[in-house]
C-alpha cells in the first residue's frame, strides 16, 4: 500500500485563523479523501479532492469552509477557514488506487485543537 | 441509505482473553464491502481486512478472526489471546458500489477496546 503522510502532525490555532494540512502520497493515487473525527467520534467525509478540478464537497460541507486543492496525482491540501473551537478535530487524508472496490489507505492525521 | 452499527462503546478485557467486536450493517445494493479498521491511541487508522458482499467465507489471520453472515448482516471480529498492545478504537465500515465517480465509505461509531495486562 502507498505511504501517506501528512503535515503538520498536530497544531494549536487561534480562533479566526486558517490552516492548511498537506497530504503527500509516495505513489500515484486516483481517489483521495478528506474526512474530519471530531473527539470521541467515528470519522464524517468532507470531500472527495478530484484531480484537475474541484472537490466534490457531502453535505454539511461547503467550500468557503473547507477549500481543497488536488494539483496531481501524490498531493492534496485541506485548509480549515476561519476557524472556531468546534473545528477541533483529527483531520485525515485517505487514498485509494481505483474508484470502485478499492480500499482506502488512511494518512496519519493531524490533530488540531482550535482555542 | 447504508448504516453500520458497533452497539459495544467500550469493551475491556484482561490479556490472554478472547474478545469480539460486533458490527451490524444495512444496505440495499447487493454488492457491497465490509472494513475493519484499527485506530490506535497514536490517531492513525490501519486498514485490517475488506471483504466482500459475495465471499462469506470466514477468515483468519493470525489472532485475528472475522465472521461474515448476510443472513444476520453482521461483520464480526475476534481477537484470541489478547494482548495490551490490541488496546484501540476498532472500526467497521461499509463501502456500496459507486453510482458517481467515487466510493464511499461508512464508519460505525466505533469499539474502544481496552485489554489489561
């Protein structure tokens, strides 16, 4: 399975800030995956980052919020926009090797805590 | 719309025992994947197995055991000989054909396991 790694590893935030988190695949990949674990939480999607064009966004999520980048096949970011304490979270990119039946491969996370 | 329901919150065993994870699912398609993943106090989730809706065959790997039954809807995991390193938060999840561009999955609540030395 590919090698995912994710940046930064954990961070603390201010309030009204952003941040972006990079996720880095050491292979090419066709799917890769956003989702959120709040604390105590099983894990929600977020998006689905589409290479070339932009991300296909579940309900409950919307761009302004969230923007996601895909510029190529090993690489994505995930920026958390004017953040507030209910956006801490384990944020994690998963990755996948086709769109059907494949299984996702699941990054390191990062923990943000948002003060 | 697909469901997986883990009804264990929290499960704690003493080492050496054997412990089985539950997880119940609902579907409508026919074709389908069924996930373990495991999430240990680092944050990182290890896929464990996929199997799917067409293979109920049982499976073994090691001390880790999964047993498939569509007639239950069930998914469910045993671990023999537990040992402190099992100690985790146990996911199942539920993957359905795609009708769009991509595969989703669905997670249950979670397992928290904590096995005692």
């Amino acid at each position: 399975s590919a090698v995912i790694s994710q940046k930064p590893s954990r961070d603390i935030c201010q309030r009204g800030t952003s941040l972006t988190i990079q996720c880095q695949v050491d292979s090419q990949v066709t799917m890769m995956f956003w989702y959120r674990q709040q604390p105590g939480q099983s894990l929600t999607l977020i998006a689905t980052a589409n290479q070339g064009s932009e991300a296909t966004y579940e309900s409950g999520f919307v761009i302004d919020k969230f923007p996601i980048s895909r510029p190529n096949l090993t690489f994505s970011t995930l920026t958390v926009s004017n953040m507030s304490p209910e956006d801490s979270s384990i944020y994690l990119c998963s990755v996948s090797q086709g769109a059907r039946a494949d299984t996702q491969y699941f990054g390191p996370g990062t923990r943000l805590t948002v003060l | 719309a697909q469901k997986v329901t883990q009804a264990q919150t929290e499960i704690s065993v003493v080492e050496k025992e054997d412990v089985t994870l539950d997880c119940v699912y609902e579907t409508r398609d026919t074709t389908y994947y069924l996930f373990w993943y495991k999430q240990p106090p680092s944050g990182e989730l290890v896929f464990l197995i996929r199997r799917n809706s067409f293979d109920e065959q049982n499976e073994i790997s090691g001390r880790y055991s999964w047993n498939f039954q569509k007639s239950t809807s069930s998914f469910n995991f045993t671990i023999t000989a537990s040992q402190v390193v099992d100690s985790a938060v146990y996911f199942c999840a539920l993957s359905e054909e795609p009708s769009g561009s991509a595969r989703q999955l669905t997670f249950g609540s979670g397992t928290q396991l904590t096995v005692l030395p």
